[in-house]
C-alpha cells in the first residue's frame, strides 16, 4: 500500500560525530520510502534550520547532548 504525504516520518539528527550520522544514515536509509532523515553537525545549524519560517517541523529529534559550543540542553 502506498504511503500517504502525511504518513511519512520527519528525523532531525543533530550530532557532532560523523560516525554517528553516518551509522544514523544507513539505518535509516532502510527505510528511506517512510522516513526523511535531516541531519545538522552543530546546534547552532539546527537551530537557524528551525527558525526559518518554511521548515516542515520534525517528528522525532534526535540531539547529542554533549557537543562543542552549544550542547543538547542548549539547544
């Protein structure tokens, strides 16, 4: 059965470690037909993201607590 516009999963990854992103990518990528994976390496990028008037909110935030400059709680 196709899946709906409204039934697809919005994933914001926020992550400093590029492995991290990389294992989220390929986990994710299985199911690339039902999930849009988003990633950002800083808070400060996720954050410029969320406040731009015409981005789609997440459904899932995934958000390294501990990151250089601005972590998690931070953000």
């Amino acid at each position: 059965m196709p899946l709906l516009m409204s039934d697809r999963l919005t994933v914001l990854v926020v992550d400093d470690n590029l492995a991290d992103i990389l294992l989220l990518e390929e986990v994710f990528g299985d199911h690339a037909e039902a999930v849009d994976l988003v990633t950002f390496r800083s808070g400060p990028d996720v954050l410029s993201y969320l406040r731009d008037p015409s981005c789609q909110l997440p459904d899932v935030l995934l958000l390294d607590w501990s990151m250089p400059a601005m972590h998690g709680q931070e953000v």
